[in-house]
C-alpha cells in the first residue's frame, strides 16, 4: 500500500501472516525488524512506499518490501516473477544478491528473469531456458555454456553467456554442427534437450518426487488455510483502510466539496420555492429530478475503488493474508461512511433549507434518509461494476448504461403508464423511480398550494402521477432503495470471488 511506510507494510503481513497465539506483538516487531536489516532497509523503514501524489522510495527498495512481506513467515520456498524488472543494473544486481544470500541459508528460491547482466548471471544455481513454451535446458547454470558448445555454439569472446543464450533461442546465432532431425520441427533446441542426458537425468529425480506434493499442486483452488480469525483480519484490514484514507485523502474532500458545491448551487437556484402555482409545483418537480441525478451520477468515482487496488487484493487475498469478505467489508465501510453518508447529510442539510421545504425536523429526516439510501443505491451499482471489469474504459461505459436507463424508466421523462409493455417491468429496477417517489410523497403530503382563487393539496398531484402515498406507500420506496443496494453489494461480493488469481 503507497500510503503506508515499509515498516507498516511489513507489519501488516506479519499480522495478518503470523498466529497471534503463537507470536506475540513483540515477536512480530522483532520478525519486522530483522527481516529490515537482512534486507537492507534500515534508512527507509519509515518512508511511504508512494503513491501518484506522494513521493515514496526507490524501484529497489518497493522490490525488497514485497520480498519481505513474504520473508514475514520464513517460507522455504519463495518464488518471484521478474523481480529485476525496471530497476537499474546496479539495483537488480542488489536485489539478486540479496536472495542469493537468503538461498544460502536453506531457502529454495525460483524466479523468472530476463537479460541478467554477468554480475547476476554467475550467481544462479540452476538455470531453465524456455523457447516458444518449451523447455531447451535446464540443469546446472555452470554447465549450460558446455552444453550449448557441444551443440556446436560458439561464444565470442567477452560476450555476456545470458545473451549468447538469449540469441540462440531467438535464432540469431547458429551452430557449426548439422543436426541430423528425422523430421522438420519447429523447436529443435528442445528435441536436442529431450535427446539430452540432462533431460533423463531430469526425469529420474521428477520420479522421486513426493506425491503429496504433487496433490498440494494439484488443489491450489482450495480455500487458503488462514492464519487468523475473521473478527482479527476486519481489525487489521480495516485500520490499513482508514489510515490509507486519512494519508490519502483527496477523494474524500473533493466528494465533500462537490456535494457542498451542488448544495449551494441547486439552493440558489430553487430558493425558497414558493406555494403558488404553477410556479410551486414546476419547481419541486425540477428540484427534485436535479437532486436524484446528483445523487446517483455523483457516484461514478466509486467505480475506481476495486479496479485500483485489483492486483493488490489478488496477491493478497491469493496468498492468504485475509478473506474476500473481509476485503470486501472493509471496503464498503472506509468508503461508504466518509465519502458517501457524511457529505450526503451535508448536502441535504444545506439544500433542503435553502430551498425552503416543509420546516418539519421529520420531514428533513425523512428527504436525508431518501437522498442517502438513493446515492448508496448508485454506489452499489458502481461497486458491481468495479468488481466486474479491470479497466476503467470499460467500467465507464457499463455504468453509464443502467444509470441511463434507470433515469429515462423514473417516471419523469416518460409516461410509465403509456410506454410498451414490454418495457415497463424496467420501471421496478429504477432508482430514480423509488426516489422520486419518495421525495414527491415526502413533499407534497399535507402541503396546500395556492391560486388565485382556489386552494389545492399536494395529494391531488401524487394522485394525478398514480403515487401511492401512506405511510407505507413512502417506506416501500425506501425498502426497495434499500433491497437494490443489497442485492447489488451481494452480486459485487460474489464478483470478487470469482476473480481468477491463478492466471
């Protein structure tokens, strides 16, 4: 996580990592504080990883805390995929030294790698060339320089061997020797390595492999085996959560200033309606309309919340550290409460007294309690979509679609009673609808608008737009907001386990 220092991201795999029955919270400092001297990180243990608005470490530092959060539970066994990617010669070199250093002291460590300099070349064990997805040596790094000039291969003087390979492969340095082939294939490099002692000998010591290991690979997809309990993760995940929200904080002031903003603004426009027609009721209609758009249009930021931290989540969650569900939880309460309820309420409390509606305090509770469950509504549309898709191309057109629709089937637009029937049924998935409704019911019930010569309640409209409007006509509105973002924030959940984290 950018926001959080090497040490706390170190820390945070060793509680989530390490059984806090049997490692106690200073043995978990004293696991963190090793692993940051083997791994050379003293001066900037308490430096922010970085983020796109904050400055952090280096390429080579952020390599060696990802190495050390997997050091956390002293793995025999660690694999890496490019670790040297985009760093300098120098720090790669650094980086390669360092596991070869942890391979001295029992660990088995396997990595991929492309173009190593000669520094790191010499340092391998055991070496695996691929060509075309097959494989054209693997045995002793030492010995492969022999085996391809018994190929008929030859090394120019002062050539890097990692390139003399790589150019082989590629066909851009050719034996001396005519291979005799019965046939034409397409990776002859691999029918000589099949052909090859080397690839018996290779054969033979697969043949000693241990068959339960074998059946650990084999059920990869089982659920993973967690450290802690559920109640313990949501504690951990959850403090990492607020305090990336707390040193990241731009998303959460720019929700609370637009909502502020569009307050003020849809005040202003609509200031202290009056209660004359026509001019009372065209205007409530109006306000009302712009209001619901803003509550559920504003939330298309919300589509980024799971497509940023995607790859994270997939490591993590793939290696163990916590549970879908508690990612998930953590998630929807950081964002909900300071970016979603909070301005929600401020922006209902600036809006609803500008624009003069009824002064009951009920009547205020009721019109906030629609506008929120109208805007978690959106956001737990956009929270699907988030959990579907890994782009945010893709995610902007998925979430402009239902939002489109939901508006023109509200009610505003178009006459619900008029359009096909075979259409209609998309009116009772319409959040702009049960919004609608509900502030229409909220609104006008009991209130008297005036003519010049007779006098009409609010009901004659409600009737007029086949509004039911009892107690129970309002509250099912507010259910049905309600069953919407449930159903949704289910089918985001289950999104998120359907994430493949083995490709």
């Amino acid at each position: 996580m950018g926001t959080l220092s090497v040490r706390e991201n170190l820390l945070f795999s060793a509680n989530l990592r390490l059984d806090p029955e049997h490692h106690s919270s200073a043995d978990k400092h004293n696991q963190v504080n090793t692993i940051i001297e083997d791994l050379g990180l003293s001066d900037c243990a308490d430096t922010k990883i970085g983020t796109e608005f904050l400055r952090g470490v280096s390429g080579g530092e952020r390599k060696r805390c990802s190495i050390g959060m997997e050091l956390i539970t002293s793995p025999s066994l660690l694999f890496l995929d490019e670790p040297t990617t985009g760093l300098d010669s120098n720090t790669a070199n650094c980086i390669i030294g360092l596991l070869h250093k942890l391979s001295g002291r029992g660990k088995t460590v396997i990595f991929s790698i492309h173009q190593p300099r000669y520094s790191i070349f010499k340092q391998f064990d055991h070496l695996t060339l691929m060509h075309k997805g097959e494989v054209v040596y693997a045995g002793a790094a030492d010995h492969a320089l022999v085996y391809f000039t018994d190929l008929g291969y030859q090394i120019e003087p002062f050539n890097n061997p990692a390139d003399f390979f790589m150019d082989i492969t590629n066909g851009e340095t050719k034996s001396t020797v005519e291979w005799d082939m019965a046939v034409e294939c397409k990776n002859p490099l691999a029918v000589k390595y099949r052909q090859s002692q080397l690839y018996q000998n290779m054969i033979e010591e697969l043949d000693h492999v241990n068959q339960n290991a074998v059946d650990g690979v084999k059920g990869k997809d089982e659920p993973a085996n967690y450290a802690t309990s559920f109640l313990y993760q949501m504690r951990v995940v959850c403090g990492r959560t607020v305090l990336n929200i707390m040193r990241n904080p731009q998303t959460s002031y720019a929700q609370l200033a637009l909502n502020i903003f569009f307050a003020i603004l849809v005040g202003l426009i609509y200031y202290q309606m009056p209660l004359t027609l026509p001019e009372a009721l065209q205007n409530r209609t109006g306000a009302f309309f712009f209001l619901i758009i803003n509550m559920v249009f504003g939330n298309l930021s919300a589509v980024e919340l799971f497509i940023n931290e995607r790859a994270i989540f997939i490591h993590e969650n793939s290696s163990g550290y916590y549970r879908t569900s508690v990612y998930f939880l953590s998630k929807i309460f950081a964002d909900l409460i300071p970016n979603r309820v909070i301005p929600i309420f401020v922006f209902s409390a600036i809006a609803y007294y500008m624009m003069g509606m009824k002064s009951a305090f009920e009547a205020f509770l009721c019109f906030a309690l629609t506008m929120s469950l109208v805007s978690l509504a959106g956001v737990s549309v956009a929270f699907l979509v988030s959990a579907s898709v890994s782009s945010f191309a893709m995610a902007n057109i998925l979430i402009a679609l239902p939002f489109v629709f939901m508006m023109v089937f509200g009610g505003y637009l178009v006459n619900l009673n008029a359009m096909l029937s075979w259409l209609s049924w998309l009116k009772w998935i319409s959040i702009f609808r049960y919004g609608l409704n509900a502030v229409f019911i909220n609104e006008l019930e009991g209130l008297i608008f005036y003519t010049n010569t007779t006098v009409i309640p609010g009901e004659v409209f409600l009737v007029g737009q086949d509004i039911d409007y009892s107690v129970w006509g309002f509250w099912q509105n507010e259910v049905a907001l309600l069953g919407i973002m449930l159903v949704c924030m289910f089918l985001a959940y289950v999104q998120l386990r359907r994430i493949n984290r083995w490709k």
